[in-house]
C-alpha cells in the first residue's frame, strides 16, 4: 500500500466528531435499509440469487481472490487494529478501566488476527503481511476519537464484504467478529458520550476502497 | 470450504455459563426451558414455537419471520421498560433509543416479508418476569446477546444477498445495543473475541418462556 503524503480525510475529522460522522456516513455508501427494501422488489427472481463474487468487485482482489481475498482485507484491518491498541496502552495516555477497556479490545483483536490468519492458511492461501503502522497519539480524547473512527469502519467494513463471502463457514466467522466489532464501536461511542448508534436502526456497510483510502495514511510499509 | 473451520472452539457454539454465581431468574428460567426441550425435545415446545418452526420451511421469509418475532420480543420489552424499569437519566434516553431502534426493526422486517410474498407472524403476547432497574438491565442484556447470537446463527441461511445485507446491519445494531447495555451492568461490553451464534431452534426454546 502506498505511502499517503498528506494528511488523510480521517486524519482532519478524527478531531471534529461531526465531519467524522459524516465521514462515517458517506463511507457507509447505500443504506442497507434501502437494498432491504429495494430487494423487495416486484422483480422476485432477483432475490433469489445465490450469493458470492462472481457478479461484481468487492474491492478487495488486491488481497486475493473469492473468500482468501476478503479474509486477507479483513486480516489487514485486524493487524492494524491490534497494532493500534498496542501502541495505544503503550502510549501511558490511559489508566484504570478505560486502559482495561483498551487492552481487552486490543487482546480481541489479536485473536481476530490469528483466527483470520488460520482461516486463509485452510483455504491454501498466504496471510496477508503484518503492515507497518503509525498512529497520531496526542491526547486521550483524540486517541479514544480515532479508536471509535477505526471500530465503527472496522464494523461497516465486514458489513460490506459479508454478502460477497462465499463460504458459509467463513460467512459464519466473519459475522461472528463484524458483531465483535459492533459492540467495540458502541462501547467507545459510550465513553465519548455520543450515539451508540451513529447509523441510526440499520448499521451502514462501508465499500473497501473508501476503508482501505481511510486506513491509508496510519499505514507506512 | 470444510466445517472444520467451525470446529475452531472459539468460534464454536454458546456458553451458557452456568457455574455464574450472579443469576437471574430470568437466566435461570431461561436455561430452564433449554434443558426442558433437551430432554422432551420436540412434544415440549408450545404453540408459538411450532408456528414459528413451521415457518422455517420458507427460506428466507421464514428466516425473516424468526427474526421478527425477536424483534416484536425486544420492541415489547423496551416499550414498557419505559414505564417499568424505573430508569433514569442515560439509561432513560438508552431505553428510548434502543426501544425506537427495535420498532424500526420490527417495521422493516414486515414490510420485506409483505414484499416477497409471505405472511408476517402475528406478534404474540408477551410476560417479562423482572423487578426494578436490575431485573430489567439484566433480562436486556440477555435479550441482546441472544438477539445478536440469534441473528449470526440464522444469517449463513439466508439465500438473497440482499435478505442478508439486512440481517447484517441489523445485527450490527443489535450488538451494539448489547454493548451499551452491558456497559449499564458493569459488564464487559464484548465479552469475547467472537460472538457466539445460536441455531433457531435454540433460540426459539429461549425466548418461549416470555411468550404469554
């Protein structure tokens, strides 16, 4: 992934909570309440096709192909997650219950690591590399402000990719850590007394190309 | 892809934690009505959870229709919790909100069901057996979980990609309600890595106790 070389749309809103929801709001492509209704339709065939790739991109071909590719983008994310909260307990900016809140997250997304890692070695792929991350660490507040942007992607993140799995065992685990995700995100929305529901009733899936332009510039080989 | 992958014990099954020194009556009614049907099996589910069984047989719409009987379940709740559960200040405006979030739910789930063609389960009557504040924090954080572990068990089933794209940010929602409310409880807002997912039949058992 390239090196960003200025500062990133994420990077100016992480301060701003209301240009970051709308971030999180343009990121988050259609409502999934409106492909709800919208599969509806009078048009009945067409919701009864099998899911998969095969129609169109998911944007994650650059990771690899089908379920490996998808599994290897979610790895990617989950990497800098992990590195994210390693650096974040590192940084001596927590203490008490918001630092144990920070470790257990941390810990989640390491094991989020090494079962993804696990799933694409079974499919006969090879796990994506560990990136090289760097992550604006100033106060409390802005840290606790960018581990809140980067769940809530992480969350529309795996809700965007989940209708192109394949596999319904990987379909299965993806759920089960995109609803993991979910709870983080509402748990920091919680600690920096916004809307545990930034969304709204239906959660906003996020396309890879917006995650992977919003993730960029934390991303430095 | 193999089910080996599934067989991962991490990603396996629900812990249904019964060494817990702190539980509820509602827990405890609640393991109650799954051990019932672990012994009597199929003769010991009611009515309601026949129907709802018998609609498994339709794909999607009855997936749908198990996920709205659900959401008719916590929508209930929420909506006299706001009399009942004698909140106040942040947990006052969490009932609202998540009370406004599981109609929105219960709205949209019976409108797609209309649209493809099926017939919207009746909601049903309900009973919540809980007092005060606490009683009610917990049988909500019961609900939610099971919601969302209701939620990723069915979701592998669903045929149209667009059902699940549905299920999917509903879901999404759902834990982070569970998330919230367990912050209320003092609990781990995500408890595990991996949230656990229950088949329907599981769930069904669970939820018949409330069912009046």
């Amino acid at each position: 992934m390239a090196v960003a070389n200025k500062p990133s749309a994420l990077e100016r809103v992480t301060s701003d909570p209301v240009s970051r929801r709308k971030l999180l709001a343009v990121t988050g492509g259609s409502t999934a309440l409106a492909a709800f209704l919208a599969a509806c339709g009078s048009d009945s065939s067409s919701t009864t096709t099998t899911m998969g790739n095969g129609g169109g991109k998911t944007g994650t071909e650059q990771f690899g192909k089908g379920d490996v590719g998808i599994l290897n983008y979610a790895l990617t994310l989950e990497y800098l997650e992990t590195a994210f909260y390693a650096d974040v307990v590192k940084s001596g900016l927590f203490k008490g219950s918001d630092l144990a809140t920070i470790r257990k997250f941390g810990s989640e997304e390491a094991e989020h690591v090494t079962a993804l890692t696990g799933f694409v070695k079974q499919m006969g792929g090879t796990p994506a590399p560990k990136p090289k991350t760097e992550f604006p660490l100033k106060s409390a507040k802005s840290v606790l402000e960018l581990a809140a942007t980067v769940e809530n992607l992480g969350a529309a993140a795996y809700l965007g990719q989940a209708p192109n799995i394949k596999g319904a065992s990987v379909l299965a685990a993806a759920l089960s850590i995109h609803s993991v995700e979910g709870r983080h995100a509402a748990a920091l929305n919680t600690l920096l007394g916004e809307s545990i529901t930034p969304d709204g009733a239906f959660a906003k899936p996020a396309g890879a190309d917006e995650v992977l332009k919003s993730v960029e510039p934390f991303i430095v080989g | 892809m193999s089910d080996q992958i599934l067989a991962q014990p991490e990603l396996a099954g629900v812990n249904i934690d019964t060494d817990s020194e702190d539980i509820s009556r509602s827990e405890v009614i609640l393991k109650g009505a799954l051990a019932a049907g672990a012994v009597y099996g199929a003769l010991a589910v009611g009515p309601f959870v026949g129907r709802a069984l018998a609609m498994a047989e339709s794909g999607d719409v009855g997936i749908l229709n198990f996920a709205l009987t659900l959401e008719y379940l916590e929508a209930a709740f929420y909506k006299e919790a706001k009399t009942r559960a004698k909140a106040s200040g942040d947990l006052k405006s969490l009932i609202e909100l998540v009370g406004r979030d599981e109609e929105e739910h219960v709205g949209a789930l019976t409108e797609t069901i209309k649209k493809l063609g099926g017939k919207p389960v009746a909601e049903p009557k309900f009973d919540f057996p809980y007092n005060g504040t606490a009683g009610f924090l917990k049988l909500a954080q019961t609900f939610e979980d099971t919601g969302v572990s209701a939620y990723n068990g069915a979701a592998p089933q669903i045929k149209a990609k667009e059902v699940l794209e549905a299920a999917g940010s509903i879901v999404q929602v759902e834990a982070r309600h569970a998330a919230a409310i367990r912050l209320q409880n003092k609990e781990e807002p995500a408890p595990e890595a991996f949230d656990p997912a229950l088949p329907e039949a599981k769930v069904l058992k669970a939820v018949e106790p409330f069912i009046a």
